[in-house]
C-alpha cells in the first residue's frame, strides 16, 4: 500500500483525489490538511464521501507529512514551492497539482505568477507530468508538476500534429471553454450561480497564465519554439473543458487526406489508455468524459481550407487534475496506469 | 457469472444500467435488445460506453434472453407484462423497472395506466422490489417489481413513522421534485433544455401514477389504508429527486422529543447499506447522492408545531431505478448487496 | 416627475430597482447610494445598464436623500430601521426592500433577526406593501414595508381560502422554492454555481424569518392566528419562486366543488392587475413571470381527498421585490398602478 | 399604425417577435398563422403572453396576409420562397427570417440548403438586412432577408477589420457559440435538457450553413473574397450567442496601436444604436444583452502576438432574428430604428 497525504484538500481538486483516492486498491490515505477546516470531518464538508473516507482534515506536519510515501499539494499556487524542499529530502515523492513547479524557467514563472520563485533550484528536477509526453521521466521522478487543466487539453491536441511536422507552428489558436469549477471553490462573486449561468463569455484574453506552459510543452514537442493565441472561456456548467484547435496544415500537411491525418493520430496514442480518438464525423462532448481520466478528441477539415480543426475534450478537474495525478502516481509506483481510473461517465 | 440481458436499453434506465453492469465482477452481459436501434453498437449512442461496453443493440429474441440467468425490462410500461410469462416458464428471472408489476390490483393498474393488464395472474406472484420492506421476498423471487423513483424516496421516509406508529396516517403530504431525466428519453418538446431550464413548476397535481404505488407500500407497513397527498415538481436538473414529507404526529409521536424520534430513523435503517439518516442539523442535497444508489434523509420539527417534516434524497436513475434494480439482482443470486454498487457521487 | 433615491443599490435588488426605474416614465433617478463602490459607475458594474443608467454609486449623504421624494431602501436587514426615522422627519417617503418594519411586535422581530429593533416607535406607522391586502393604508402610507418573496407568493395564495372560511387555518402547509438569487449577492461558497447547480434541497427547515411575516398577514386575513409549517428549498436557476400550498377544506370547502372554489380565487383577483389566476387545469411556471410583477396561481384537488391545493408562482426579484416596491411607489403618488411594469417575461 | 402578419408564429423567433411586437406603439398585429395549431390562443401556448396577446393562431390565408402592410416569415427555411412572390405582388412588404433570401447565388443556396430555389428571380432583389451594412437599401426594400445569427454577431465583429484594411482577409477564424435556442422548438432527443445541460460541444465543424452567408458578407465589405473557418459550439444555456474572432494583422494593422484600433472600432459604430463597443479591457457576457437588440464588443491583442482577437455577443432570438427583424420593419417604415427595441437586459 501506498502512503498518501494530501495538502489542501478542502478545494474541488482535493475533493476530486480524494473520491479516487479512496476507492483505489493500493492506497493508504494517512494525512490530508487543512488549516481552516482542521478537526472537521472530511465526510462533514463533502457529504459524498459519507461512508468513503472517515479521516478529519488536520493542521498541516511536516513529521506526519514526512511519514508518506507520497504527498499530493491540492493548493493555491505559490504554496508547495515552499515546503516541498523539505519533504523532498525527507524521502517523499511529490505531485504538486498547483503551478510551482510547471514552468522551467524561473524568471518567467514570476512574470505571470506575481511572485519570486521559492526554490529555483529545484524546478529543473521536476517532470512535467503530462504521462502522453515524458512517462519515462515520471517513472523516476521525485517530484512531478502535474498540468495545468487547460495544457493538458491543449498539448495532447496538437501533439500528433507537431510531431509529425504537418502544420506551421508560427501561428497556432486555441479557443477554450471551461465548466466553472475550473475558477476554484473559493467565495468569489464572479463565480455565483447568479453570476456565471445563463451567460458565456471569454476571460483572461489579453493574457493567461497557461500560455507558457503551453508554449513550452508544445516547443519541446515541436523542436522549437511555436507561436500561439489561447483564449479560455467560462461556460455555464460545472465540469468540463473543450478545446478548438485551428492550425495552418504546411505543405506536407495540407497534401494528406483527412483520413491520412486521422491515422496519424489513432497511431500517436494507440498505446495511451486515456487518449480516445473518435472515428471521423465524431464530435467529442465534455460529458462523455465526466468524472473520467479520458481525453476525448476528433479532427475536422472544412471544404476548400487548409486549416486543421481539432477538438479536444477533457473533464478538468479529472484528467485536468486530481485524475492525471493519480495516473502520475500509478506511474511512479509501478502499478498498471489505469489502477483506480477506471470509472464510466455518468451520462446523463 | 450471472448471464444477464436488457430489454429495451435505449432510454436513461438502460444506459444507467448499462453503467453499473460494465463493471459488476459477477455480471455477464449477454444481450441488450433494441428494435429502433438494432445492430448500433451501444457505445456510439453512449459515448461514456467507449472502452467499456462493446455490445451492439439487437432484435430481441426469446431463446437469447431465455439464455440469460436474469432479464432487466428497461421498457416503457405495458411492455414487460406482455413478455414476462413466457420468460418465466424458461426460467428466466425478471427484474422490470417499469410499472408492469408493481401495483397488485390489476384494476387499480388498468385505472392508472389505460389499458387491461396482460397477466393479472401474474401479479400475486411479483415481488416489490423494495429491498428495505421486502428483502426476504426477493431473495427467492422469480420475477421483481422494481419501484418507482418517487415511490422509493416517499415509501423510505415514512416508512420509520407508521411503523411506529408516531403519526396520523390519513393525511400524509409528499412534495417531491425530480430531476429532467425522470421524464426519460423521448423526443417531447416539453423537455426540451429551453422549455424546462431556469423554469420551476409542478405538474401532474390533479393525480400522478405514483400516487397508488405509494399508498400500497405505506399501506403495508401502516397495516391499514393510509391518506396521501402527493405532487410532484421539475426541477432545471437532470438527476434527483428531494421529497419533503409532511405528517402529523399522534400523540404517541407528539410526545417524543425530536432526538428520540431520530433514533428511531437510525435504529430502522442501522444495517440498511444504502439509507443514510443524517444527523440532527443535516441537510440532505441530491449531488450528494448523484449516480450512488444511497437514499439520504433527515428529519425537522419547526417550534410550536406538531408536524414533523422529512427530507428524503435519492438519485432517481440509480436508487429510483437502476442502482435499485441491480441492488435486487445481487439479494436475489445470493450476492453482497453492494457489489457493483459502491460508486462515491462525483461532486461538486 | 418623482425624484428617487436608492440606498444600497449594489445587490440584486438594487440592480432590478434600477432596470424597473430606468424606464419608469414617472421617475426622475435622483441618487444611488454604496459605501463600498462610490464613484463607480452603475452601468460598469452592471453592464445590461449601459446606455439607460448613467449614474454613479456615491457615498450615502442625508441631505441628498432629503432631497428626493421617495427613496428605496435596497440594503441589508438592520439598517433601513436606523435611517429611516430622520428621512421621514425630513418629509421624505420610504418604501424599504428589507424586513426592518414587516413585522409588528417588535420583541418577534429581534428573535428572528437577532438585534434589538432601532426604532420600535416606527413600527406601527409602517404599511405592509402588499397591495392586494394594503391598498388603501399604502396611499397615504409615509412608510412602506415592502414584503418579502416567500410571504408575497405564500400570502397571495392562501388568501382568497382564509377570507371565504374554507379552510382549517391551524394546519396550512407551504411547501416554497426558490431560485439561487434570493441568496443575494455576497460571495458565499453556498451559492457558488458548482455547489448550487445541478442539485436541489430543503434550507431553513427547522424555522425561517419568513414565517413570523407569513403569520402575521394570514392573521389578518383569517381574523384570528393560523398554524402554518412553512418550508423553503434552493432550486439550481437563477430567479422565480413557486409555493406549493396545501390546507385541508373544513365543512364549508369541502362541500364546493373546485369549479366553485375556482370561483371564488377568480373573483377574488378580478380586479388585481397583478395577480392571475389560470384556468382549472393551467400550471403556473416560474419563467411565465420572470422579469414581470405577475403572480400566477392555480389551484388543484386529488380524487378523493380533502386538502386544497394550490401553485402559486413569482419573480422573486420583481413581485417578490422591486416589482412590489415600484407598485407600492405607484400607489402612493397616485399613478396608475401598473405605470412601468409592463413588461412581457423573456420566454425562453 | 403598421398592419403586421406572422406567418409561422409557433417556434422561439416567433414568440420573440410577438412579444416585440406586442409592444411596439406603431403595429396593430393583425394576423399569426399556424397550420399545427390554428384556433389555439397564442397566450395558451406562450403564457407569458397571457393579458398581452389575445390572438389566436389561424390557418394561413393569403388575402388575409395580403392585407398587411408588412408580414414577417418566421418559418423552417424553404416555406417563404414559395409563398412571397405572390404576396409581394399584392403589394405586401416581407422580412424573412429564414435562410430563403440571404444568399445571392441560387446554387450556392441549393447546395447548402438541399433543394431547388423556388424563386431565384426574386433573389436579386432581397435585401441582406444588416442596418449596418445596408441600412439605405432596406429603407426602399419590399422584401428583406433577415441575417442569421452567427452572421450577425461575427460579420460585426470583422466589419470594421475589412473595412479598414487591417487584417490579412484570406484566414479569419470565427469560433461561435451559441445558447440552445438557436436549434429551434422541434422535438429532437439532441436537444432535451438532459442531453446537452452540464456539456459543451463543438457541432458542424466539418461545414455550417452559415458559412457561405458570412463569406457573401464580408466579401462585400472586404471587396473581394475571403477565406474563413467557422465553428459553432452549443453552449448549456437558453439564449445568447458570443463569437471569439481571430485575424491576423497586416502590416497596416501591425503597426497600429492597440489603442488606435479601438478608436478604429468606436468610430465605426459610433452612430449605431444596436452596437456596443466596450472599452478596452472590458469582456461582454451574453447575458448583458439578454432579451435585447444590442451588440456587444471588445477587442484584444496578446503580448508578442499580431493576432486581433474581437469577442462579440448578441441574443441570438433579438440581434439574431426577431429584434434584427424589428429594426428592419422600423427602417422600412420610417420610424426610429430603436422603436419598440429599448427593453433592458433582466441581469441576474
């Protein structure tokens, strides 16, 4: 059995590891934290797992902490990156699902996160833990950066495409949408039922903080540097992210049949047990994959155009979050990827 | 491995049941039948099926569902009544979700659902298929009659107080709202997402089909006819049922503090697996129940008042109907009652 | 023209106050008070009023308000009732959104919201503004207690049973639900849209504020005290009210047969301008009302039972709110009571 | 007062237009036809119209049509292209808010629609009713074809782009989504509640109707064809449309300020009364024009990027079709263009 403590769970990630935590067959839940909500009941605040987990939230030690096999950081950005050094030399692996450890490079990792990073030193050890791109990394990683919801639906969409040197990586555009939950459980008025249903709009335009993530996961795909507009979307729902991928196919690209392209990408995740692409005239619906480690894509091409379509769908809090990290977990102990993520969406 | 067909799985009630046999260890699933959808593999009309389910729908034919162990009917009412005996006499075991069997009065039946009953002389030897009031029963049943969803939700709450004997059975009040989903699958504009969405109302107040199934079941525990007024609501949600039931205590019930009638609740449902009472303060919300076969509820009693109020919760796909049915599978083949049924709710 | 102040015009309320008085061809918008948004710009935090509000919040100042003719309290319960003495010194005419004045006693006021009342003195002079009860007392009314959304739709409903004696009085039930922005504006986790969405439960069931109002007025219209048991619950959309009644017919009622009871609602409404009373056999829906000043009822009876039944539906933020509040506005200065109310409900 | 006929009042831009209409000082609605449900009060169907609309819906009668001064088609597409001829003959007027007239080239009509034109002859004299674009010509028109949604919304939005020469015209990107009442009232599975609340999904990627429509328009503008790429996607909510829009800057545009842009835009529409351009820095919602005419916009560009990215919102029944339909009737009669279509959007 693995021995796990989750840091922060009190937020919709940490509620979503625990659901899978505690149906998984190898894990032991020893600690999960939680300052604020301390000697609560876990089943009290989340009444789902009534029944599931019996454990209370606890004021954060560093001694139960060092206690793990594995400690998972469910929190706010600018948390881990100070206390993992410690647990590290302590002996304890780590999935921090926040973005300390995402981005390489330090001096651009402030520049969009508003703070100086806490231990520089360590961001070169991290893997990115995007299992499609570096699992041999993850397999032996002391501490994994696990992505952000909406790199993870990005990436995975237009690897095939990249790897394969199909399109001009100078100008890609990714349109995104996410259900709410992706804004976190914190009291927000922006995020009031009253507030975000019945309404649709973009956010973060002129600039999200996923940009660099992507561009650096795609550059090393690509093998160089890409040029990308991202533009995230709040969609009046609770789960689920989209992603329209538009991409310039090159000459190569634009001499293949649209079937030709479709075996590139049944080819590129043939082995991968959560990358479902749909046969042609498919449409991928966040729904299908609620709940579920699965991201779900399909591949379009209109009449007379040389722009690839892609659309990629993930449930953001699973295969965006707590799901992905559990896979990087099942990777980093040598269980079969799929241990505990095998759920079926429930639909409808 | 128990064999097991579907008759009739292209509605909410199928795909939920399809969900929960996918991955019940002791289930084989031989055969789901569908005229409309003949030769369609399952999982392109339920895309959440992907990787789960490789069956495609087909014709029904007696000798294959004769070959099957147990035969779930997922078929709108008036369907199973026309095919079950000859199933029967195979020796086939049925469980029918739809009303066929429910009511014991084939009058009574044919005043609520507009047609002569095809069997009646099958009815005496249904059993309903509440496991909380009929577990034994099931056990060696042939052929089980699977409760409605309301029916399941209102039966469980009041179930405690006329067993008891705390209140006054004539004039029991059942408010009970229900998710979209309850109204199934079908083509009708009335559920159409812009027809039901940010809207509330009742419907079916002058009498609803439930309204006989209910009173048979309190009529047993109660030991006598029993008083019930019952409307039903749509709530702008797919799945769900909340009843809030309203009963007036005697002067037995009168006289007990709302602890001791607490206990009570407890005490009845102590070795039930799937009730959950809440503590004293609770509040029970449908999420918390979502796609388990948990019915969740808590009792009030307002100062100056001698009505004591239930809320009672339950997912009307799953312990209304599906999760249920399978609940009744695993009593009637000698199983643990929860294989197969141990989901935690995805929340939020 | 009327001039008109706003104090407190930051939460829904407000904003619906603003919709309904922008338009208002009577009302000449004086001044729109916040302590917390000065100086910003009313359409930027509410940008359905750009191009028809120019105004801008500002600090709350005595001698503006003096200025105006009526001013509208919009504010949190507790503080209408320690300004409003020194305005009505000053000549000015309240009509207050919140509970400060609905209730009489002022010893039951503090018990339910738990502060000492300001100004008990005021008390008896404030009108209750429901005008179907009140019309008379509000004309000449230099205080008007607006009422709140569940005793509006409640109240409205039993009326016409308790006026015409056909009912027993001390056991009414009110079964009410309501969408999420009767919560308000304030950044709550509960009212998040992934806690409230896609779920569905009782609230405030061991007692809430409403029912010490709801009380009070039946009363009135009954001459004597009633027994209600009153029970609200959350429903995941964002306005509308709807209250399912029960109350069981006494020898007078359940002598009539529902034709006549039918009757009876429609002559007790024929001349309200705002209340509407379906056809036998009509459903009331919330969306049917939305954005209007409408309440719409209906009124239903099970074969073979004695309790009456009515639905009875409003806009929580209209008739429940501003609506009421620019009728009452309209009854005190001698306009046509439905001058800028006009509205026809968005649908769908 | 202008005499206004309906032909085809029963779906949801029929409903809009009545209550547009309902309330439009200068129209006395004289006629509102449907086969399906002739003799049935309009108020019956669409209760929020109860007390404004006492018209029945009555069996179409071309002398009774032919006796308006205007009538409006708000028909499947293919119903109006058979019928107009005749009543344009008899002097008649016609906004058709179908596809029938918007595309000039019969063929073009053919092949994306499924069938013969009825009347090509007739197409040169249609008039594309955008008051934007066209707003002389429809002055004169006799018949005018209203645009559809999506146009409306992404033609606005590249308007000013084209018109200036800013962009590289051959690869604009147009990523739509639009509320569930752009698929219609019709009875369809795909569009129940259950089926697509709490999902997103991207539809019609492979080729959308609309297509051709925008390309005619923008071509116009540009004065000479465009290359576009159009996907629409279904958003969980009843109205509302909002286009993200990317185009890459030529070196004109490259080498303009941001700030020099937005003033681009603000002069464009600076005379228009249904279109919003926000400061910069502002994000439309499309609940800010909820049951409204307005357009609403904003532009961006991200840091190292020559990507113009424009949001754009409409209410896909108002701006989209019935309110569009209204401006145009106002045009063509010589009323103020905002007559009637001055409602505020109801926020929350």
């Amino acid at each position: 059995m693995i021995k796990v403590g989750i840091v922060g769970g009190t937020g919709y990630t940490g509620v979503e590891l625990l659901r899978l935590l505690a149906q998984h067959p190898d894990v032991k839940l020893e600690v999960i934290t939680s300052r604020s909500e301390a000697d609560v009941k876990v089943a009290d605040m989340y009444p789902n797992l009534r029944g599931h987990v019996d454990l209370c939230f606890s004021v954060p030690d560093v001694d139960v902490l060092a206690a793990c096999d594995l400690v998972f950081y469910a929190t706010p950005n600018g948390v881990a990156m100070k206390q993992v050094p410690e647990l590290l030399e302590k002996g304890v692996r780590i999935v921090d699902l926040a973005a300390d450890f995402r981005i390489k490079d330090a001096q651009l990792w402030s520049k969009w996160y508003g703070e100086t990073h806490a231990c520089p030193q360590v961001l070169n050890e991290a893997v990115y833990g995007l299992p499609e791109m570096f699992r041999e990394q993850i397999r032996a990683a002391r501490l994994v950066a696990n992505p952000g919801c909406y790199p993870t639906a990005v990436q995975l969409g237009f690897m095939p495409l990249l790897k394969n040197k199909l399109i001009d990586e100078t100008r890609l555009i990714a349109d995104a949408k996410s259900g709410v939950s992706g804004a976190g459980r914190s009291a927000k008025v922006a995020n009031l039922l009253c507030e975000v249903s019945e309404s649709f709009k973009a956010y973060g335009v002129s600039g999200h903080r996923h940009i660099p993530e992507i561009k650096q996961g795609l550059a090393i795909v690509q093998g160089s540097e890409v040029g990308l507009t991202f533009v995230p979307h709040l969609v009046p729902m609770i789960r689920g992210i989209e992603a329209t991928l538009y991409a310039e196919l090159n000459d190569r690209g634009a001499g293949m049949s649209l079937d030709e392209i479709h075996a590139i990408y049944s080819e590129a995740f043939a082995t991968e047990q959560f990358v479902d692409v749909l046969p042609l005239g498919g449409i991928p619906e966040t729904r299908s994959v609620k709940g579920t480690n699965t991201c779900r894509m399909a591949i379009f091409r209109q009449e007379g155009s040389n722009t690839l379509i892609v659309s990629s769908v993930i449930d953001n809090l699973v295969k965006g979050a707590a799901g992905q990290a559990v896979q990087n977990m099942n990777i980093m102990f040598g269980l079969p990827e799929s241990r505990g993520l095998d759920q079926i969406a429930v639909l409808p």
